[in-house]
C-alpha cells in the first residue's frame, strides 16, 4: 500500500454501517469514514474527495473528509465561521452551544467550531458575547 497520512484521495461512499461509511479509496482499496466526522449528506456511491487519517496495524484505512492536522483545516473553518459572521453580522451560537446545533449551523464538530473561534478571537475580528458570536465593526 503506497499510503501516507494526510494523502489526499478519491472515496466513493459504498454502504453505511454503525460506525460510519464504508468507502473505496481511489477505486482500489476498502476505507472507513467514522459518521461522528461527517458534517454533510453522503448517499451510495457519491464520490467525495478525503484524506487518509490512519493506517492500521491491521491494514485497514481510516479517512476524513477534512485534511489532517491544525494548520490545514484553521483556514477553511474561519472562512466558514466569517463568511456567514459577513452574510448576516452575528451567529447565534458559544461555546456553550450543543454539537447539534453547531452542525447544523455551520457544517463542522464542536472541537473545530471552538479552534476557530478562539483563533478569530485572538486576532480581534470576532467579539464574543454571552448569547452569540458578532463580527468586529471596522469603519470602512
């Protein structure tokens, strides 16, 4: 097997069982895709790209739909978060807000959301309130 973590692949969904999506990597080797990271629909046979996350011992494959590691994920989870901060001036969500409704507003885990939030906050283009998250005003 010529995997490495973080390669970037071709998943076709194939069936969905108790844990999550059995997949097929580049149309050659059978992968799993955990349903606790999967953030959007997927139905039989849509293909999708992902990531290797781990390789077992065993040989099996663990994908992601999210490319691995701080740093290659940071950027598209603020985009998400500013893009709808510009769209509509503030979301109605904290870090106190359930997992669902995190999901449901944003597409992303509760651990990305805060990394991301905490990550706009310390460069000052977030303001952070008791019931909801609001965009700096700039005086443009």
């Amino acid at each position: 097997m010529e995997y490495e973590i973080g390669d970037r692949v071709q998943l076709t969904i194939q069936r969905a069982t108790d844990l999550g999506y059995v997949v097929m990597i580049d149309d050659e080797f059978e992968g799993l895709l955990f349903r606790n990271e999967v953030f959007q629909p997927l139905t039989r046979y849509a293909e999708v790209r992902g990531y290797i996350k781990n390789i077992r011992e065993d040989g099996k494959i663990d994908v992601s739909l999210r490319p691995q590691g701080f740093l290659n994920v940071i950027d598209v989870d603020c985009d998400s978060i500013m893009e709808v901060l510009k769209e509509r001036g503030s979301i109605m969500l904290t870090d106190k807000s359930s997992p669902e409704s995190i999901k449901r507003e944003l597409k992303m885990s509760k651990k990305a959301f805060k990394k991301a939030v905490g990550f706009l906050y310390k460069r000052k283009l977030i303001v952070l309130l008791d019931d909801r998250i609001d965009l700096v005003k700039t005086d443009q």
